[in-house]
C-alpha cells in the first residue's frame, strides 16, 4: 500500500524516482524497540559510537590547540569530559536494558531531560553549557546512525531529495543533474528554498510535516509538485496515472513554448511586460529563452553564499555578465535582502530573536556601510555596460530612501574622484513590500523612480504571519482582501505620481493571479521562468475589461475562502487545460 503526504506546492511538476534522505545538520531521531537479544549488540554499539566521538573530538582538540588557541581546544576538553561522564553513560546503558529500546531514543530522552532541567537555571555559565551537551548529543548520534553528513554536490546518481529542511546554500550547491525534485518538512511557499526551486525548474513539495520520516531511502516516490503531494512506495496504477500526467504537461509546455517569440499582449492591444527573475547569474539563459524582456528581479544575496564575502571585482564582473547579456533590456539588481530566512554566513553573529523584523536587508546594509558601498560601486560600474536600475529592498520610512540614495551618492562621487565611468542617471527604484510603504506610497515616489512590490514580504508583514513556518501557513493568503486593498493603492498612488510599477513577488508567476493583477492595473510581472509560457498565454487570451470585472466581483466577496474559490472556479472554466 502507498503512503501520500501532503504538503505545499512550492515548483511545478510531477517526477517519479527514488528517495534519497539528506539530513544535512538535522538529525532524525529513531524510535524502536530492542528484543532481548539483541540488547548486549545495541550496548556495544553504543561503546563503539561513543570510543569513536571520543577519538573526533580529541584530534579536533589538539588541532585547534595547534593552530588557534589553547582557550578555544578547552571548549573541546569540555566536551570530552561530558562524553566521559560515566553516570551518563551508565544510564543509558541500564535504561537499553531496561526498557529494551533502541539507544538514539535513550540518549535522545536522557540529553533532553539534561537540558531542560539546565536551562531553567538563569545562569550564563549552564546556558553555555546547553549548547555544548547539544553539540556532543548530535555528533554521538550521527555515530550511531552514520549519517551521511556530506553536502547534496556530491550526489551521483538520480534522486529525490527528502529533507527536514534545505537552506537556501544547500539549494545552491547541490548537483542539480541529478536532482530529480525535492521535499521538505519545513517550509512555506515563499521561503527561499521554494524560490530556488523554482528559479532552478525542480519540482518541490514544502511544509510536509512528516515527509522525511515517512520514507527510507530507495523507496520509489512520486513527487506531484502541482497538488503538493507525495506518494510514497506507489502502486503500479499510481506509476502509470502520473506518467501520463507527466507527459500531458510537457505537451503542454512544448505547445506554450511557441509562444515565447510573441508579444505580451491582452486581445485589446496592451502590453504586459513579462521580466525574470533570479538569483544567480547562470539562470539568465534559460529567462531570455521563455522570452522575457529583461530582468525585474536580480536577488543579489545569493551571490553572498560563501563564507567570504565577495569583494567589489567580484560582484562586478557577476553583475556585469547579466548585463551585457540582456542588453539593451533592463537589469534591476536589488541590493542586499540578508537576514529573514535567507543567507545564514552570519547567522552566528547576528543571532535575533525576530529575524524578519530585526537587521534584514536595508536595515542591515546601513549598519554596515562599507559592506553596503562596495555593493554599490560594483553595481554603478557594472552600469556603464548595459540597462542598470538599482533597487532597494524592505523599504519601510522616507528616510531610510533618502539615507540611502545619499550612500548611492557619495559613492558616485568616489568613482568619479577615480575617473572610473558609470551611468549617472542610474534609475534608482524601492520595492514596496511592507505596509508602511504602500500607504506612504506617496511620499516615496518623490524619491525613486519606480516602484516593485514585493508580495511575499507583503503577505506576511500585512497579516503577520511568518513566510515560511509551515504550520500557519493556512494563513498566508495573498488573496486576503486587506493585501488586494494594498495592491490596488500602490496602483492608484504609482498612477497619480507617474512611478513605474512592477511585481516581482511569487503571485507574479502565477497563472491564477494573472488576471487578477492585471484586473488591478498591473502591468509589468516579473517571476521565475517556469510557469512563464503560461502566464503569456493567459495574458495573451484575455481582454482588460473582463480582469477588471473580475476584480471588482472578488473585491466585493470579503471573506479570503470565498475570494479564492471564485478566481479558481473562473481560471479553471476559462482555462481547463493550464488549471487542469
Ligand atoms: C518579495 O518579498 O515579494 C520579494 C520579491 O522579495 P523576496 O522574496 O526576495 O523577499
Ligand atoms: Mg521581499
């Protein structure tokens, strides 16, 4: 019998493959019961594990006591004297014994009860020590277990990817030839890891719960990414039924594609303009070939995976590649959107309690200029080889527009001081994703010159709900009538100032949404590829009237679950096969 998990859709497509489990620092506990046996077998592999995670950490001691410091290797002697307590020990083994259950579940129990029993003790000391007991507890149990700690490069034959999470690096790096899809417990449809997915065309499936232990690896799994399900050891029926799916939606696709040559336009003559989005320079081939005119979207962080920052020549010559592709079609690149759920190089040093609404992206660039100017110069530099505009993410006041067109510039002046060329009428742009921004829309248009809204942040700051924890996730509606209000005073208010406006966010890439936003007033989406040729067609077959009745009908509903089952009815009846 097959087992289904549900989750959230996060990238298109169906795939059938085997199931490949990657932990990365994640651990899994196992639950199982020992027969009598076998306990003595369970005991000395428990003495294995534990000589073994002896011997790690003592080469790791000696090592730091080599090269760095004698304080740093005592962290280490520490964690040995935890390893060699022999109450702990002793009670694991008496407890196997006893309770004849499987040691990772024993351990897992005695190291939890430690810590809690610590960390109700207001002591900085015993708080150092929690991390220290958890450190050793991870690294004991991956002994145990023999996870496969190494990273998703190495993957050599094809796979789906089962992870409790995978960070937006993992996503990064991982050999995507084989990559046939992934499937996350955690995650929402806007989380990083969704947005990589689909900017890299893999299937994924987000937010399962349970996905990762309700499969073994080398299970036969089918992914159906466009329902957010997983059928796991699949009958030969459910094989054959999405097979055929499979292949009715690359038709599709291969039929959608020719209309990538064709004009953005509705049957009454106006434009839409479809631009990318990405996050890396590798992904601007496979934007120009679904047509689009341009990037809306360069999501800068992304170039920030390293542990070492990347120095000005660098990002120069990154942002310089992309722009002299697409040239004389645009490139915004956005300065970078750190913090929140995206880059972790610096999570250790910038531990906050609320990351969405703390030091993330122009917030954090402006407590750290240099890092924010050397963005700059490379970005105005890259200016003098094609269509440059620049735009600042998580706007939220005027003046923090105004501080930072002041660093743009002081950096003009640095550069022309060093006689190196730029464009110095560099268009300069905001996105709009938080409230504040929409409802002094106003006022910021008298300092950029041009608006993109941001609808994942939008969603999430508007309702305040978290764009990437799974377990509200039935709450992050964008179709919820206060975000839809929002949506149409940026209209009105970018109309009244003559801003440009454009949408990057995900709904952007959304065949449901597209005569909505058209509906709404607008007219250049910016959006991943893979549903391009769809948004295209959708255009391309409507007329503005009927999106802007559409609005008006669904603005009068009110109530979100209302709003979303007429536009999916209406998109469904008018078109079967893309909603099929
Ligand atoms: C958004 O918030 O809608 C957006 C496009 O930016 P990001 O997803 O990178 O935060
Ligand atoms: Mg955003």
């Amino acid at each position: 019998m097959s087992t289904v998990v549900k989750g959230i859709s996060a990238s298109p497509g169906i795939k059938i493959g085997k199931a490949y489990i990657y932990l990365g620092s994640n651990i899994i506990i196992p639950k199982y019961n020992i027969p009598e046996k076998d306990v003595e077998k369970e005991i000395e592999r428990f003495n294995a594990a534990l000589e073994k995670t002896k011997k790690e950490i003592n080469s790791i001691r000696l090592q730091i006591a080599g090269y760095l410091s004698k304080d740093l290797a005592n962290i280490f002697s520490s964690h040995l004297l935890v390893l060699e307590d022999p109450l702990i020990a002793e009670q694991a083994r008496v407890k196997v014994k006893k309770e004849k259950r499987n040691i990772e579940w024993v351990l897992n129990d005695i190291s939890i009860e430690l810590i809690n029993s610590m960390s109700s003790i207001e002591d900085e000391y015993l708080k150092e020590k929690i991390i220290d007991l958890s450190d050793i507890h991870k690294r004991l149990i991956n002994n145990l277990l023999m996870t496969d700690t190494s990273d998703l490069s190495k993957l050599d034959k094809e796979a789906i990817i089962f992870a409790p999470d995978l960070t937006p690096s993992d996503t990064a790096i991982m050999n995507k030839k084989f990559v046939l899809a992934f499937v996350t417990d955690k995650g929402g449809r806007t989380s990083h890891t969704a947005i990589m997915a689909r900017a890299l065309e893999i299937p994924a499936v987000v937010g399962t719960f349970t996905g990762t232990s309700s499969v073994n690896n080398g299970d036969t799994v089918i992914v159906d990414a466009f329902h957010g399900k997983v059928i796991i050891k699949p009958s030969k029926e459910e094989i054959d039924q999405y097979q055929n799916i499979e292949k009715e939606f690359l038709l599709l696709d291969k039929h959608l594609a020719e209309l990538t040559h064709l004009p953005s336009i509705t049957l009454d003559d106006v434009e839409v303009t479809v631009m990318g989005n990405i996050e890396l320079p590798e992904e601007k081939k496979i934007i120009k070939e679904h047509g689009a005119q341009g990037i809306g979207l360069f999501r800068s962080e992304f170039l920030f995976l390293d542990k070492s920052l990347p120095n000005e020549e660098k990002q120069f010559n990154e942002y310089k590649e992309v722009v002299e592709y697409f040239n004389p079609k645009p490139v915004t690149i956005r300065t970078l959107d750190i913090g929140g759920d995206k880059i972790h190089v610096y999570s250790n040093l910038y531990k906050e309690r609320n990351p969405f609404l703390g030091s993330r992206a122009i917030r954090f660039c402006m407590q750290n200029i240099e890092l924010f100017k050397t963005q700059i110069r490379a970005i105005l530099r890259a200016s003098n080889f094609g269509n440059v505009k620049i735009m600042f993410p998580m706007i939220s006041t005027v003046d923090e527009i105004i501080a930072a067109r002041k660093i743009v510039e002081e950096t003009m002046n640095d550069l022309e001081k060093d006689k190196i060329p730029f464009n110095k009428n560099i268009p300069i742009g905001v996105m709009i994703e938080v409230p504040s921004a929409v409802i002094n829309s106003d006022l910021l248009s008298r300092h950029c010159d041009f608006f993109s809204v941001g609808t994942n942040d939008l969603v999430q700051y508007t309702l305040a709900v978290d764009r990437i924890n799974e377990s509200i996730a039935y709450l992050y509606n964008p179709l919820d009538l206060s975000v839809l209000r929002l949506l149409k005073l940026i209209v009105n208010n970018s109309n009244k100032y003559s801003i440009p406006l454009s949408i990057c966010g995900e709904i952007a890439g959304e065949p449901l949404y597209t005569m909505l936003l058209i509906g709404l007033g607008y007219r250049t989406f910016s959006m991943s590829p893979n549903l391009m040729h769809q948004i295209k067609r959708i255009i391309r077959s409507v007329n503005i009237k009927e999106c802007e009745d559409l609005v008006l009908e669904l603005m009068k509903l009110e109530k979100t679950n209302a709003i979303e089952e007429r536009l999916t009815t209406f998109m469904y009846n008018k078109f079967p096969k893309i909603f099929a």
